[in-house]
C-alpha cells in the first residue's frame, strides 16, 4: 500500500525518470511499474502506468511514493482527453491517502514571475464537457469549500520554501534566476488545449484568479470525493497575455520547462 502519489503534467519531460536530476542530498534507490489494474478500474485506462519510486536522503530511506504523469509517457494526451476519474480511482485503489498534483501554469500577475513556485488555495473552473464525479446516479454534495488540504499545504510551503531558500543561495551571483515561494494561488481551470485570449486572461484576473492552467479540475474535485488529502503545486512558466508581456506560446513553455529549478 502507498501513502503518497505525486501527479505532474509530466516526469522530466515525458523521459524515464530515471534521468530526473534531483537534490544532492537525495538517492534514487529504485523505480519499478507497476501494472495500472484496467480490469478493475470501471472508469477505465488511467494515462499511464504507476510508477513506485524509492529514494534515500541523507542515507534514510524515504517511504515510497507513487508517480503518475497525467499526460500520458511522452505528453500525449490533451487535457480535455486525460481520464481523470480512471487516475483517481487507481491511486485510490492502492491505498493512496495524499496527493500532491504538480501544474506548469502561466500567471495572471506581474508579481508572479516565471520560475516562481506558488501553493494552491483554490480554483475557479472555466472547462466545458469534463465529467466532475464518480457518481453518476446518486446525487453526493461534498464541501468544496478548500478543495486543498489546509494543513498538507502548510507543509509544503515550509518544504518548498527549503529548496527554493537552496536554490537561491546557488545562484546568488545571478538575482534574476532567484525563485520565490507564493502560498495564495488561485487557479482559473480552462478547457485548453489553446491558451487564453486577452479577453479572457481579463475576466479570470477580475473573478479572483491569479494563475491559469488547464488540468486541476476536475482532478481536486475528485481527489475530493475519493478522500484523499489533496495540495497543489504550480511553477509559473510565463505570463499568459498580460499587457506588456510577450503573449504565452507551447515553446516557451517548453522552454522554461527545461530550466533547472528547485523542486
């Protein structure tokens, strides 16, 4: 059984994870895939198979933590097409009782900056068509009043701000490739796969949002309703179509992928 399942857009880019590079003071012990269980799963073939990851810190052995990239090996699967209830109940099915769900969005603030890390605190949906619920022929209203574990998130803000608090002390020579920790994003969830208009970006900004992305919901929601501990950890890759900024492009998402950052 796992206690732990990270959710990312994708591992390293779609590559084994094998070739992630990761902290110093953290040992890749083993990687082993394991079998999705599409027999049992009634919401049918999750995006890929789950991977059981082991790692060594500080020569302690850290307990093993699932990974599944909700794109699919190789990003191939759109957000529209990703199957969300299927990922949820196959890391429910083995016993996960948190998530940690890894977005790559763009930022509706100036103060938000590429590279930056921000804690989710909630989301607005703006998709259209995504079935939100694993139950489909009784009516089950649960609070989605912080679709993210309050106490879950406390912990990851005091871990992220350790790397990030790592990272900039690397590259002190350079102020512009310092990192900073946010812990009030809020997320407007759109259908993508095409990035928003100006219009858009505009009335995200003025309904509380400060971050776009195209996959949290309905992920939080179910990760919800199957009771696990849900947090959100966003990298800022651009800034969307903000006045005065080059508007967001697939290659400069990718591009800003590629850079080393601190988790």
């Amino acid at each position: 059984m796992f206690k732990t399942a990270i959710v990312s857009g994708s591992l390293s880019g779609g590559k084994p994870i094998s070739t992630i590079s990761l902290p110093e003071d953290l040992e890749l012990i083993e990687v082993e895939q394991l079998e999705p269980g599409v027999e049992e799963n009634p919401f049918g073939v999750p995006s890929d198979k789950l991977l059981k990851v082991v790692v060594r810190r500080n020569s302690l052995q850290v307990n093993n933590v699932l990974c599944l990239n909700r794109h699919g090996y190789g990003h191939i699967l759109p957000p529209q097409q990703i199957p969300y209830r299927a990922n949820v109940f196959a890391l429910k099915a083995v016993g996960v009782e948190t998530v940690i769900a890894l977005y790559t969005v763009g930022s509706l603030e100036e103060d938000l900056r590429p590279g930056d890390i921000v804690i989710l605190k909630d989301y607005l949906n703006h998709t259209e068509g995504r079935i939100s619920s694993f139950y489909d022929e009784v009516a089950l209203h649960i609070s989605m009043a912080d679709p993210f574990c309050p106490h879950k998130r406390s912990i990851l803000r005091m871990l992220a701000q350790q790397r990030v608090d790592e990272h900039n002390a690397r590259v002190k020579a350079d102020p512009t490739s310092e990192v900073r920790v946010h812990t009030k994003g809020v997320m407007a969830c759109i259908s993508g796969p095409a990035y928003s208009t100006k219009s858009h970006s505009g009335v995200y900004s003025e309904l509380g949002a400060n971050l776009v992305g195209m996959t949290v919901f309905p992920e939080a929601l179910l990760n919800r309703e199957a009771d696990m501990a849900c947090v959100g950890l966003a990298v800022v890759s651009d800034y969307d179509c903000l006045p005065g900024r080059r508007a967001v492009s697939a290659d400069m998402v990718i591009e800003s992928a590629a850079l080393s950052r601190p988790l």
